[in-house]
C-alpha cells in the first residue's frame, strides 16, 4: 500500500509539473513539502526517543513560519487533509477496544476529568470573556478533548492512561455530537432516514471488509471508506470526526475482535498520513498569529490557564477513585488531533464558535507543541524520583 501510495503522489506530480497554471504548480509543491518533511522529521524524533508526533509538529510549524507554503498553497490541500483526517480518525476508532468503555472505575475516572474540565472552562470563558453560553459549551467540550493517538504513537508502554485518554476523549465526542446535533436538529423523520442508512452502509463495509483478506486491501478499503465518509458527511453537514470514529469502533465491534494489543496498537497507522495531517494543521494555525492582537492572546492564555485548571482539578478528584501512576495522569493534558480537527475543519463554520476558534487553536498549537516536550521531561523526572525512594528504602 505505500509504494502504491508513493507512486500514485509522483503520478500526480508529474502531472501537475506538465501543467501550464502557476496555481497547480503551487499546489504540487505544497504536497510534497507536506509529504516529505513532516514524515522525515517524525521518523527522526522516533529515533532519538522522542514523540513522533512532535516531530511532524515541529515539522508544519516551520513550514509555516518560513513562508514556503503560502495560503493558497495551503488553501488547495485543505481537501487533501481533511480527507487524511477522516482516514486517521476512522482508524483510531477502529483500535478502539469495547471493554474499556465497560470499565466502571475508568469511565467514572474519565466522566470526572470530562465533567471538571468542562465546567472550568466554561465558566472561565463565559465570565471573564462574555461569550454566549453555546460558544463557552463547544469550547468546555472541546477542552475536556485529551490525545490518545499522541500517547499510542509516543508512550505504547502506558497501558492505563492510554485506556482513560481513550474513554474521556469518547465521551467528550459523544456529548460535542449531541449537542451540536441538538441544535441543528432536522426533525425526527430525518434523524431515524440518517440512522437506518448509516446502519446499512455499516453494513456494506462490514460485509466487504470481510472479504478482504490482505494487509494491502485493508489499508486501500479505509482509504475508499475515508472518502466516502467525507462526502457524505459534507453532504449531511455533520462533523467528519462524528461519523468516522463511530463507524471504527462500530466495524470493530460487528467484527467480533474486542481486546487491543496496545504494544502493536499503532501500527496499522500510516507512518505519512498521520504526519501530513498534524503538519498541515500546524502550519495553517501558524499563518494568521502574527495578525493576532494582544487581547487575542490573553483569551489564549485564559483558555489554557482553564484548561490546565481543569484537568489539574479533575486529576486531583479522580485520583481518589482510580490509582494510576503520575505519568499517566500527565496524559489527560493534550488536546491532540481530534480537538484541532473540530475547530478548524467543522466547527469553525458555526456561528457560535467562528469568532474564538482561531484563538483556540492558537492555544491548542502552543499547548500540544509545548505539553509534548514537556512530557519526556516530566517523565525522567518522576523515574528519578522513583529511583531515590527505592534507594531511600533500602538503605540500612
């Protein structure tokens, strides 16, 4: 499937390279920027022990300051990545194992950090800011949002907190899809005419996937399936991540395969999706902060100063109810890829939101970039003090 990927990017090359318009010639420079960069820069930091994902991150973030992908550039991909997105999220729910959300101790774990966050920045975001209550929800519930893909692709040993990021991150989804469908609610006939499609068309893939039986058909039927979902997601105006992630999990589920193997866990996810994805989002945020205000920036901090107040808070509270290394308490902080998704590929279209989500994503830019290096940090820290009390034990 990759050299099958690979081929097919230097098709589109060529055929762009003959191309006489400035614009498409633009647009294939843009695409191998986004194809080579991140990916080799996500490979390197996986080799000095590093997050891959920060990588890539770092990766889009310099392409965006340096100026090689111009907005139009950027602006012609979109498509591209937002296809790429819904290809990532389809996968990710597709690792996602039942039984954990059946856990009593780690559901209750994760409805407290979910709840906490919430109701932290919300409250922060309405009194201090004077948002309207529907725009302080979206930004409560997209806060409440942790990174369970940057833990399976950075820390597959954490098996814990890998299981709560995973559970508060599907509740934060569940409760940002009821709410954005509560308010555009189409009627009760349209709602049970989408449901009974769906289901069919689960059905279908189900049924097809089935009949698959290598690892190159696999990863060409979730490619199809993405685009699929893309369009009919645009065509329902409904949030791409609402569809792909249920229809992972849901195929996973009708497929009979329940337990995760967390050390392999993330192989089946693509080593240049996954990096192309977070790059470009990265350098499409980067583009308009030099235009941001003062007053922009302290709505930033506000929203990071609630979101740290809240997890804080709410990992303080579930400790009591779940013991769980600190390390893996550290976890719940990230935003992650589902949160970036939201605001810059679906929700930002709303009215509700449109006004704060490029200050929210700036926010969620520096925190992800940030909370990632500090991670590792964190980590060698919190061994070395395991390491003296251990040696504090034993000392006669």
């Amino acid at each position: 499937m990759r050299n099958l990927f690979i081929c097919l990017v230097l098709i589109a090359l060529v055929l762009l390279a003959r191309s006489t318009s400035v614009d498409n010639l633009e647009s294939g420079a843009c695409l191998g920027l986004f194809l080579f960069f991140p990916v080799v820069a996500a490979q390197w930091f996986n080799k000095i022990l590093l997050p891959s994902h920060l990588g890539a991150l770092l990766a889009g973030l310099a392409i965006g300051v340096s100026g090689l992908a111009p907005s139009t550039g950027l602006e012609s991909l979109q498509i591209f990545a937002q296809v790429a997105g819904v290809y990532v999220c389809l996968r990710v729910g597709s690792l996602l194992s039942p039984y954990i959300f059946l856990n009593l101790r780690i559901l209750k774990t994760s409805a407290i950090v979910v709840g906490v966050t919430f109701l932290i920045i919300s409250t922060f975001m309405k009194t201090l800011w004077g948002l309207s209550l529907t725009t302080s929800v979206y930004l409560g519930l997209i806060g409440s949002i942790t990174a369970p893909l940057f833990t399976l692709l950075s820390r597959t040993d954490r098996k814990a907190g890998q299981m709560v990021s995973s559970v508060t991150t599907g509740i934060s989804l569940l409760l940002l899809a009821a709410f954005h469908m509560t308010l555009d609610f189409k009627g009760l006939d349209v709602a049970i005419y989408e449901s009974l499609a769906f289901l069919i068309f689960l059905e279908i893939a189900y049924w097809t996937l089935r009949q698959i039986r290598t690892e190159h058909g696999i990863y060409l039927f979730f490619g199809i399936l993405s685009i699929l979902l893309f369009f009919v997601a645009r065509h329902s105006e409904i949030p791409p991540v609402f569809l792909a992630v249920p229809t992972g999990f849901l195929l996973r589920i009708r497929e009979g395969r329940r337990q995760v193997d967390w050390p392999g866990a993330a192989q089946p996810l693509s080593p240049v999706v996954i990096p192309f994805v977070l790059a470009y989002l990265a350098a499409s945020i980067v583009l308009p902060l030099p235009l941001m205000k003062s007053v922009h920036w302290q709505m930033a901090l506000t929203f990071s100063a609630a979101m740290f107040a809240g997890k804080g808070l709410a990992v303080w509270l579930a400790s009591k109810f779940f013991n769980m290394p600190g390390r893996d308490w550290l976890q719940i902080l990230p935003q992650g890829l589902f949160a970036v998704l939201l605001l810059q590929f679906s929700l930002q279209q709303s009215d509700e939101i449109s006004s704060s989500a490029g200050i929210v994503l700036a926010a969620f830019l520096i925190n992800s970039v940030g909370i990632s290096l500090l991670l590792p940090i964190f980590h060698i820290i919190l061994e070395k003090i395991k390491i003296r009390r251990l040696e504090a034990l034993q000392a006669p």
